[in-house]
C-alpha cells in the first residue's frame, strides 16, 4: 500500500509490485520542449471474478533528454528505472574497435558463436543485423572473416571484450582499441543516461519526472 510519505515514482513502484496489478501504458506522445516525451500509465488490479483489470491510478512520466525509446501501447507487468542495463552500454560506455588477425578452423561456428554472444548480451532489445557500426558491414561476416585478418566492428566496451573472448576462443587473435576522444566525468561530460523498461518496451534519456494525475487527468496536487 503506498504511503504519504512515499514519492508518486515510488509509489507506481510499489503499486506495480503488489500481486495481481498491473500496468497499462495508454498514451505515448511527444512533450511540450524538445527531446520530451510523455508516457501516461495506468495502475489496473486484475478481478477475477470480471475477468478483467480494474483502473486503480493514473501516472504521467515526463521523460526528459529522450535519447532513444521502443514503446508498445498495452498491458505490461513490469516497470523499472536503471542506470545498470546493456542497453545503455551505446550510450554510456566508450566505443572499441575490435580487430582480429588469423582464420579459424571453421568459420560458420565462430559466426554463429558471434551472434549468439551478441544476442545473450542484449537479449531481445538489440539485434546483431539493425545495430550500424557493432559488425562491420563493409563485408559479409563469412567474407570478412575468411580474409584472416580486420576490423569486426566498432561497438561498446563491454561487448567488445565479450568478442574479444570469442575470437580468442576460435584461436584467433584479438586487438582492442578504445576511442580517444570519450569523454569522462573530470572533462565535464553530462550525466549518463538511465533507462526506463516496461517489459520489453523501453525508453532511454537523462532523466523522468512521474507524477500522479487526478481524475480529469491532469498532474494531481502533491502538496
């Protein structure tokens, strides 16, 4: 049950944990300044009885600095802020470029063994084909490996040490190389982004707001 003192993001928390509730995201739409979007999300108890969800509370999430999102209107049963998620690494982690020397004994494994690191990474949020620089594209990945030796791809840190590990694995030889240029905190970089996941839906931006809305659906009175 959420208290008083509790703020509106903890108490759509709370509510969102509690058995049997479950969140409806009913409107999606871009914001009054640039880069915003507004997310209104209905709190929905499930009655068995009726078969159906009862509308508990109405919540507007103000997503500021909007640096990416995939949003599916409907039902979901969980929501969570994290700033701890791979689909932050294209943001807040530095790009590497992963060069590889040698050929391996079978080719067709090590692709497959690529795409499955790239898939147990990112789970069903990234994909390996939709993702620009991650692979390198100026051949296709049997060619390019066939060649012995070249660029794999520029992508994040930490994905690109788990390719490392693979190539190394086949026997081949790795070579990391980090971008000079990536800013850190002491050189003034802004703050990192936070993600905000309703299931598999996602938003990506510097920051949300959440409030709860009265029942002509405006913000309600949180003094």
């Amino acid at each position: 049950m959420p208290t008083e003192t509790e703020s509106p993001r903890d108490q759509l928390i709370s509510a969102l944990a509690a058995e049997n509730i479950y969140g409806v995201l009913l409107v999606a739409q871009v914001g009054g300044v640039p880069n915003e979007l507004q997310l209104i999300i209905e709190t929905a108890e499930y009655d068995e009885s009726a078969q159906g969800l009862r509308p508990r509370a109405n919540y507007i999430i103000r997503v500021l600095g909007v640096l990416e999102h995939r949003l599916t209107l409907g039902v979901f049963g969980r929501l969570l802020f994290t700033d701890d998620h791979p689909l932050l690494y294209h943001h807040n982690a530095p790009k590497v470029a992963v060069h590889f020397d040698g050929k391996p004994a079978n080719i067709n494994e090590l692709v497959l063994d690529i795409s499955q690191a790239y898939a147990s990474t990112f789970g069903p949020w990234r994909h390996i084909a939709e993702m620009g620089d991650d692979i390198n594209r100026a051949l296709p990945l049997v060619d390019l490996l066939a060649t012995g030796y070249g660029l794999l791809g520029t992508m994040p840190r930490p994905l690109a040490e788990r390719m490392a590990r693979v190539l190394e694995h086949h026997k081949l030889r790795a070579t990391l190389a980090a971008e000079a240029n990536f800013p850190t905190d002491s050189q003034g970089r802004a703050r990192q982004a936070t993600c905000l996941l309703l299931d598999e839906s996602y938003c990506i931006a510097l920051d949300f707001s959440v409030e709860q809305m009265g029942g002509l659906g405006r913000p309600k009175d949180q003094r």
